[in-house]
C-alpha cells in the first residue's frame, strides 16, 4: 500500500538512517573474517560466508533490512498490523541469534582459529539493527 511520505525527499528519520547503515554492515561484515588462525608462519582466515548456512543468512538477514527502509523510502508502507519496525526488530532478533551461534559454537571444521574482529562487528550491527527498529518505534507514534 502506497502512503504520502513523511520525510522530505533524501531526508531519512534516525531510526530508519541508522537500519540503512546497521543492514549494510550486516550484510558486509558475512564476508569479513569471522574466524583467524596461525600456523607455522601462515595466518588463515575465515569469512563469515564460508562458515556454512548460518553465515548465509546473515548476508541475507542484512539485505532485507536494507531492503525494508529503502521500501518505505519509496513510499511503500506494509499493512497496519505488520509496522516496519516491527519487521526492524525481527530481522535483528534473528540476525543476532545467528551471529551468537556462532560466537558461541565455532564450526568443527575450523577447530584451529579464534573467534575474528569480523563476527563482532556482525554482532554490533545485529544489535544495531534491534536499536534502528525500536527507534522507527517511537518515530511511528
């Protein structure tokens, strides 16, 4: 459903600044190191993306929250009972369980790294992403 814009053109509400910025570093930091490794003069590192299925989610977890404030930039608003920050807020939920997961349980096929500087900016942003719907929150009433 098409609504008459809040904003003026280019000008975006905090919340919805910050969950354009929070789901773009989400959906960039998959392809970050998550884990790293050192090994007779070799240091390895492993994104995010080659974590397995979970990493993947997070990429995409990331473009759908880009794609949410772009789609209510352009004028489409979901219905009443769905409020974006509503979907804001899911979409972090789940984007900082996976991150976690993975924070908590490194894959056994990386038995030999510690945990990378990309998985905690993956889970800042995640977190962000929360914070950037609970905003849009008190910017819908």
């Amino acid at each position: 459903m098409l609504r008459e814009r809040r904003f003026d053109p280019g000008l975006y509400g905090l919340g919805d600044g910050l969950g354009l910025v929070a789901g773009i570093v989400l959906a960039v930091s998959s392809f970050t190191g998550w884990y790293t490794g050192e090994g007779q003069g070799v240091t390895i590192s492993v994104t995010g993306w080659n974590t397995g299925v979970l990493g993947k989610l997070v990429l995409f977890v990331g473009l759908a929250v880009v794609l949410v404030v772009v789609l209510r930039e352009l004028g489409f608003e979901p219905p009443a009972a769905l409020p974006q920050s509503l979907v804001t807020v899911a979409l972090g939920a789940l984007a900082t369980i996976f991150v976690l997961v993975r924070v908590i349980s490194i894959p056994d096929d990386f038995f030999f790294a510690q945990r990378g500087v990309g998985i905690w900016i993956s889970l800042v942003a995640a977190i962000a992403v929360i914070v950037a719907g609970l905003m849009q929150a008190s910017e819908e009433l």
